[in-house]
C-alpha cells in the first residue's frame, strides 16, 4: 500500500482550478454536436399529434391518449435497438395507483430503454424525463394537452440521447426512461426507482430533464446560452445521527447530488462553449416537484434539468387566446437548437459518466489539531489512479486539484483541515474521472443501508 503526500506550497503551481478538464475527450467533443434538431423537432411533433397524454386519457386509441404515446416510444426504442444489433431491452414497468389526483385507480406505466454496461452492469446511469401532460384543470383528461415543452422536450431529448448512444461503449449501464403519471403526482418516478430498487441497481445519477425546450422567458428575457441544473443539498434521507454529524463537520452542500451538478458544469465548460450551467442549490423550483424527487427519496444520487427562463403561460394551460396572448404548451414554444445543446449535456454527461470508473467510496478525512490533512478511500475496480480535491469552504465548485495515483489515501501536508472542504475522485486508465466524493454519508455515492431498508 502506497501514500503520496505532498506539500500545499510545492504543489500550488502545478495545482489546476477544477473547471479544467484533466483529459479531453475527443469522442466526448464529437457527442457535443451529434444531437438532431430535425429528430427531436420529429419525436415532439409526434408526441403533440396525440392530442393529450394525460396519465388518466385513453390507454386503447392508436391516435389519441397516454396509450397511444407510450406505445409510440416502445416503438422508437425498439426501432433504435433494432439499428445498433438489439443492443437495448425495453421494458415497461407500471402501477395502479389512486389519490388526489387520480379519482379512480390507474395504470401507470414508464416506457424504459436499458443499455447493459460491458464492464459494470450494475452501476446505472438514468436519463429521465416524463411522458404525461396535462391543462389548467389537472383532473381533466379529455381536452388538447400538447404538452410541447412540458414535457415532450424531456421525452424527446432522451430518445435522441438513445440513439446516439447506442453504439457508444458503456461500461455502466444505461437507462433512457420516459415516465408517465408526473402531472398527477411523481408517479412514473416512483415506479421507475422502485423498479431499480427491485433490481439493485446501483443508481450513480439520475437526469431528469423536464422542460427543457424553451429560450423565452415569460418576462421577454432570450436565454439560449443557460441552462438550469437543481440539486439537493443535503440527502432526505439521512437520519438524525447523521444529520448532526454533517450540521458541525460540513456536507451541506456536498451531497452526491450536488457535485453531480458540479461535473455536469465542468463537462460544460470542457464541451459546450455556448452552453453554460447554472447550478441552483435547491432540490426544484421554489414549491414545485419532478420525478427526480423520487430518486432521492429511494437513495439515488438525482438532478432536475430545466431551461433557465419559463413562460408560465405555456405550461399547465388551456388552449386559448386571452388579451393578445395565446396560452398552452404548443411546439411553436421549443427553440430546438436550444433544446439540441441540452440533449448534448445529458448526452455526454451519460458517457463520461459510464466510462468513468464508480465514484470512490468509504472516503474520510482527518487533521484535526494538525497541520497536515489525511483522506483515506475504498479503490474502486476500474480506476487507475485518483485525485484529491478541495476548496475553500464558501466556494461553490472545486478549486485545486492533485492527481496522487493509484492509492487508497494522501497526506496533503501543510492544508489544515478547518479551512477546506475535500473530496476524492476515481479516473481511468483512458483518463475518464468520476464526480467528486465528499466523505462521509454526505457525500456518499453509495445507497445507504437505510434507504434499502426504508424501500423493502
């Protein structure tokens, strides 16, 4: 067992700012432009054609409902399968659910698109959006809800992020999941995560991407360039013991979920010059909820990816003109090289991630009453080597950074402990990194044994 250490005053010019990527990625730049305009403008305006999508609408009409659509999306993911040697399963995983917003009970069925890691099946990368639409009056299931934006741009993003993948390399495996039942109560999220749960997958991050498609806000503001990413800041699910841990030691900020935004951003920066992220630290929009709420709720590591500027009067909307302006969630809404530089995100977030070695587990650190700073690791199978990272402790995104090799710990002479927050993060040999792990529970990648046990 080997130890690199090294002093912060030798390393603070050979430290790099953590935005730099370590080791471009040449297949990743190619990805950055490969998403189709014409194939996302094709899966929405199929999607609009179907009248209204609502969880509760027709399940038999070829045409016209929820069944229809679902039916529909089958069809895409098989179509892609069909095209890269069968290389995806389709499943359709579902439940009857009632409550406040389902007056009577109802199927609600997810149209899911697995692609099996070759090398670690069963650390899963989710990419999410939901099926469903609906209009001014949730319960109403029979009037035109095109749901364009919301959430036809999610569903049509991720089918595009399929067939660019599909004859990608994967080392983790890859889920493309179109959910139903949001509008009515997250319940395509919970079918989908307690599907996962059932399976034991190892869920790395979920992507849920819900109306993504729009560069106009209703306040005027053009913003093609932004594109907002929510993230916990603290897990729902840690217990009391854990929770006062984190309140004196830190964490607040550092979930898995929170520095999964952190490498969506980096990815960024490395790969979409015209495409930046915005990292809100909130689970969603202010008194608002997506499906990636059930994720976190199961353990899973979960974002929301939503446009930077809505119009609110295109989203839950009836059809109508109102004083010169025209309300409902029409396709004349979706800006599609806006919506094709955020399926780019997902898509080359999904194939970092997948290549990248699982992010390191068991991470702690100590220094306390000292001058030097230890962190200590479970290596992971397929990296290579590891890097340390920290920053100080009112700073929103990693700093400095040191590649310290194929160890399981690092002295990091000379960085007291009190002043940084630090983390560790697992790279391959073809210099693919992991997100940054925070120690402790915190920041965890890994479900705990609590959140098992809660889901059984």
């Amino acid at each position: 067992m080997r130890v690199l250490s090294f002093t912060l005053l030798a390393a603070t010019g050979a430290s790099q700012a953590a935005p730099a990527v370590p080791h471009e990625q040449p297949a990743l730049h190619r990805l950055a432009g490969a998403p189709s305009e014409a194939e996302l403008r094709a899966t929405i305006t199929r999607l609009v054609g179907f009248g209204t999508r609502h969880t509760m609408s027709d399940t038999r009409s070829d045409t016209r409902g929820i069944g229809a659509a679902r039916r529909w999306v089958k069809s895409r993911f098989e179509a892609i399968s069909k095209d890269c040697g069968g290389c995806l399963e389709v499943v359709t995983p579902s439940q009857v659910f009632s409550g406040e917003r389902l007056d009577r009970p109802t199927e609600v069925m997810d149209v899911v698109a697995i692609k099996r890691g070759k090398g670690d099946p069963g650390r899963v990368i989710v990419m999410s959006g939901h099926l469903d639409s609906r209009v001014s009056d949730v319960m109403n299931s029979h009037s035109d809800a095109p749901g364009a934006n919301d959430d036809a741009s999610g569903v049509a993003a991720l089918i595009e992020a399929a067939r660019l993948l599909s004859k990608q390399d994967n080392d983790a495996t890859l889920v493309f999941a179109a959910l139903s039942g949001e509008e009515q109560g997250l319940y395509g999220g919970k079918v989908l995560a307690d599907y996962a749960v059932a399976r034991g997958w190892q869920v790395e991050a979920d992507l849920n991407n819900d109306i993504i498609g729009n560069s106009r806000g209703q306040n005027g503001v053009l913003d093609s360039t932004t594109v907002r990413v929510f993230s916990e800041g603290t897990k729902s699910n840690e217990t009391p013991t854990q929770a006062a841990y984190r309140r004196y030691h830190g964490g607040e900020v550092d979930s898995p979920s929170r520095n999964l935004a952190r490498y969506m951003a980096t990815l960024a920066d490395a790969y979409l010059p015209d495409l930046r992220v915005r990292m809100i630290y909130r689970t969603d929009r202010f008194g608002r909820g997506g499906d990636q709420v059930e994720f976190l709720k199961a353990g899973f590591p979960a974002v929301r990816v939503t446009e930077a500027h809505e119009d609110y009067t295109h989203q839950h909307q009836d059809l109508r003109t109102e004083h010169g302006v025209r309300y409902g969630d029409t396709i004349a809404g979706i800006d599609f090289r806006y919506l094709a530089r955020v399926t780019a995100l997902n898509t080359i977030t999904m194939a970092a991630l997948s290549r990248a070695p699982a992010a390191p587990t068991g991470v702690t650190v100590e220094g306390a009453v000292a001058t030097d700073t230890t962190l200590h690791w479970n290596k992971q199978p397929a990296a290579a080597g590891y890097r340390v990272h920290w920053r100080d402790t009112t700073a929103p995104r990693w700093q400095y950074r040191r590649a310290v090799g194929d160890v399981d710990h690092a002295v990091l002479h000379d960085v007291v402990i009190d002043d940084w927050f630090f983390g560790v993060s697992a790279v391959s040999t073809d210099g693919y990194e992991s997100p940054v792990a925070f120690p402790g529970f915190a920041g965890s990648f890994e479900r705990s044994p609590a959140a098992a046990a809660a889901s059984r």
